[in-house]
C-alpha cells in the first residue's frame, strides 16, 4: 500500500487550489454486526486484488457530483469502489487502502479455490426513501502478512461501507480485528489510506483536483481537500490503526457547487489523439465562461487559454496531457 500511496502523491496532477470540499468527517463509536444473509459477490471463492465486481445500490446516490445506481469494487488492494464513466478518469472512494486477501489463498494464490475464509458481501436494507446499502468484507488478511508467512495471514480485519439513500451519507464501520504483524501487514504505514475523488487515473495513479483525504488521530479525524500546498505539507495517512467498533461518517456539505456534474458526461477533446491543434466541444456558454488548462502528466501547467477557441499544441512533445475545464478532466494524447 505505501509503495502505491507515495506513486500517487509524487504524480499528484492537477495542483489546482481550491476551497471547495465536498465533505465534512466526523467519528464515532457503535457495535459492529456481521450482515445477515447477504449476496455474496466473491460466491464462495477465494480472492485477491478483486476487480470487476458490482455491486448494484438499488437507488440513486450522488458520490461528488456524480450520480450512480452502482458501484464497482476494482482497481486492486481490495477495498477500492469506481463509478465507471467510460472515461480515463473516474471517480474513486476507499473504504481501505490496505492490500487485502482471503485468508484461505494459500501461498499459490494464483489458484484460487472453492474454500474462502474471508467473503465480500452486500446487503440492501430499510425502506425505499430511506434505504442503506451495506458491503461488507468479513475476516478479510492483509497480503503481505499472507506472503511472509508462507500463505498464512495471522493478521485480520472486518469492515463495512454503508452508503445512504437520500442524504448521501458515507460511513465506515469497523469490527472485529487482529494486528500483531502490524508492520508487516501495513507495509510499513502508519494506518489507513482513505481517499475520496472525483477523478482518478488508476492505470497511471493521478489524482486529480478536489480530492479528499482522511488524515489524522484516528479518534477525531480530519478531512482535506489536496492542493499543491496541502500534497506536500499534510501526511495522507490515518495516524494508526483505527479502533474497533469506530463508524467513519462522511456528510456531503450541501453549499458545496461542484462543477463537474454540469461537464462530466458531455465534454470532449476533438480530435484525440491530436497533433496540431484540438478543440473541446461541450455547452457554448460553459466554455465562455470558462479557462482551459492544460497539465502534463507531472502535473505541470503547460498552458492556460480560453475554453472556448482551437487550441494550438504544435509546440507539445508527444505524450500523455490533462486538460481541465472548471473540475472536468479529460486526458490528450499528443501525436
């Protein structure tokens, strides 16, 4: 995990300061109960770095702007939620950072067998209006903890995600849990990594602008919205491991405007890949109104122009850019 989470902050793109925060965190305590007869989403399997595995909510919930009746469990490590857009960057919540496996993988765990010890499962409960959506990973092991001891992981944890019809609440929930190869199991980071994004490139690990971590006292935690000046000041880390029976909330603050609803689903870079020119076709008044800025895949600001023209790229190496228009982002690929 710490390997991945120190990739992500050096190619940190985007360093667009803002003000803007989506949420407000708040913690406490309550007991933890294991999901009763939930729908499997592993069935039965043993698992590692999952991908591909949906999980319908059964409603409609607004993650940062971006409205879903499904999340995705991808992107490696385990505990990691998309919203696929058919974009490059997509929007990303985790629930844990932590590398996770099924206890039962073994030491070959290419040959995942019938027999899981640690199964990923979902639940829809309450009313229509008022519904939670639950995911839980029960008596989920840590890979590196499964690695060093020959396909046994000594070390455990069990976690819920309740996501809130209506209010588009988040919480995390955390239960039962054993840490005795902490060092190990954490790779050597303090505690948890929780990161709440609007876009994410996960093939080339940018971040882009308004993302938000969870950081701090894992008693009284802290959320920021990552700039240039917060990425290289503020520890991304939760400062140990979080206690059992701890409930995570994040609240959407309702004053908040986010930007990319309003471009997300219709801008587009023409043509892309490009070589001397493209242009970003999206409603005429939002780019009026609106500044183009181009950033490299270091996040370096290459070039800052008006939405609304043809812009010129003759003098770009050929590469890999982000261009952004208020909090959209598209990648382009110059020829």
């Amino acid at each position: 995990m710490k390997q991945l989470i120190l990739t992500i902050m050096v190619l940190f793109a985007l360093h667009t300061p803002s003000s803007a925060q989506y949420y407000s965190v708040s913690t406490s305590t309550g007991s933890y109960t294991d999901l009763v007869d939930p729908i499997s989403l592993n069935n039965g399997f043993t698992w590692d770095d999952p991908i591909s595995l949906v999980i319908p909510l059964g409603f409609d919930f607004d993650f940062m702007g971006v409205t879903t009746n499904e999340f995705i469990l991808d992107g490696g490590l385990g505990g990691t939620l998309v919203i696929d857009n058919g974009e490059d960057m997509i929007p990303v919540l985790t629930a844990t950072a932590h590398d996770l496996v099924d206890r039962a993988a073994g030491a070959d765990i290419i040959e995942l067998q019938p027999n899981s010890l640690s199964p990923i499962s979902y639940k829809l409960t309450g009313e229509p209006g008022s519904q939670i959506l639950k995911l839980e990973w029960k008596n989920v092991g840590f890979y590196s903890d499964l690695d060093q001891n020959e396909g046994l992981s000594t070390d455990y944890m069990n976690l819920q995600l309740w996501l809130y019809e209506g209010s588009n609440e988040i919480e995390i929930h955390h239960g039962p849990k054993s840490l005795e190869n902490q060092e190990i199991s954490f790779e050597g980071a303090p505690g948890d990594f929780l990161l709440f994004s609007p876009a994410v490139d996960l093939s080339e690990n940018i971040v882009g602008p308004e993302s938000m971590f969870v950081h701090g006292d894992p008693d009284n935690l802290e959320i920021t919205v990552f700039d240039e000046q917060t990425a290289l000041t503020i520890p991304p880390f939760v400062n140990g491991p979080i206690p059992e029976n701890s409930i995570i909330r994040l609240s959407p603050n309702t004053s908040v405007s986010i930007q990319q609803a309003d471009l997300s689903a219709e801008m587009l870079l023409s043509p892309n890949p490009a070589t001397d020119r493209f242009s970003i076709v999206a409603d005429p008044e939002v780019l009026e109104s609106n500044t183009a800025q181009i950033y490299s895949a270091l996040g370096q600001l290459v070039q800052s122009c008006p939405a609304n023209q043809s812009i010129e790229i003759k003098q770009f190496e050929r590469g890999v850019y982000f261009v952004q228009v208020g909090s959209t982002v598209r990648k382009l690929i110059v020829k």
